[in-house]
C-alpha cells in the first residue's frame, strides 16, 4: 500500500481531481489515527490481543456505515459487524470463568468435581466463540457499502 498513488494519475488532466482525492486520504488517513490510536499503541506483533483490539475496532466502524445502507443486505452486514466486534471484544476480556460459575469467596468450598468441570466449560466457551469468530470471518469480502 502507497502513500502516494501511481504516477500515472498526475497527468496534467487527472491533476485536479486527484489533488482532491489525495486531500480526502489526508482527512481520513489523520481521522483513523484519532480512532485506532489506543489500539495500535498496545498493538504486539507476538501477541493476539492487539490484532483483536484492531479488527473490533475496525468491524464498530465499519458497521456505523451499514447502519443507514445502501444496499439491500446493509442490516445484515451491520449484524454480522457487531457480532464479529462483540466476539473479538468478549475474547480480549477473557472473563469465561467467571461466566461459567467461578466465585472467589465460594471456590475453596466446591468439590474438585465441580472446580474441574467449571474450568472445562469456560475452555469450551471461549473455543466456540473462537469457532464462531472464524466463521464470521469468512464473510469479510462481503462487508462493503
């Protein structure tokens, strides 16, 4: 990806229109560092959590230009962006455990029985949202407006 397009379009007839088109890269280019900064900022090339802070980022953004759509499945792709931007956030919180039962005052009190099988449960549940991240993922060429 280049900053500065193809000669080709600074043509003495295409210089206008593409002066114009460079100040709108300019405006949103400055508009997405505003909106993506704190997720670069902890964004780790060695780590998954970055790359989830940025594709949740990216599907709430994209999804407020679905919300009025133009096309005939724009309700649908605005669903399908919350639900990739909900599931990405829900995996960086990682609270499955306590959603599956876990309380620090009553833990000691349990069986292992049942400290085991809790334990198990928040592993399933965070693997399906996984599971259901990727699906959802699958649909990336089809969020366009």
């Amino acid at each position: 990806m280049k900053l500065v397009s193809a000669p080709y379009r600074w043509l003495p007839r295409t210089f206008l229109p593409n002066l114009r088109g460079w100040y709108y890269d300019i405006y949103y280019g400055i508009s997405n560092l505003r909106t993506f900064f704190e997720a670069v900022w902890w964004f780790r090339a060695w780590d998954w959590d970055g790359l989830a802070g940025l594709i949740e980022i990216s599907a709430r953004e994209m999804r407020k230009s679905h919300l009025p759509g133009h096309l005939v499945g724009a309700p649908r792709t605005a669903k399908q962006l919350l639900i990739v931007a909900e599931l990405c956030k829900r995996l960086r919180e990682n609270v499955y455990f306590e959603q599956a039962g876990y309380d620090p005052k009553t833990w000691d009190k349990r069986d292992r029985f049942t400290r085991q099988k809790l334990a198990k449960h928040s592993g399933y549940m965070a693997a399906q949202d996984a599971k259901y991240l990727g699906k959802m993922m699958q649909r990336i060429t089809h969020w366009w407006d």
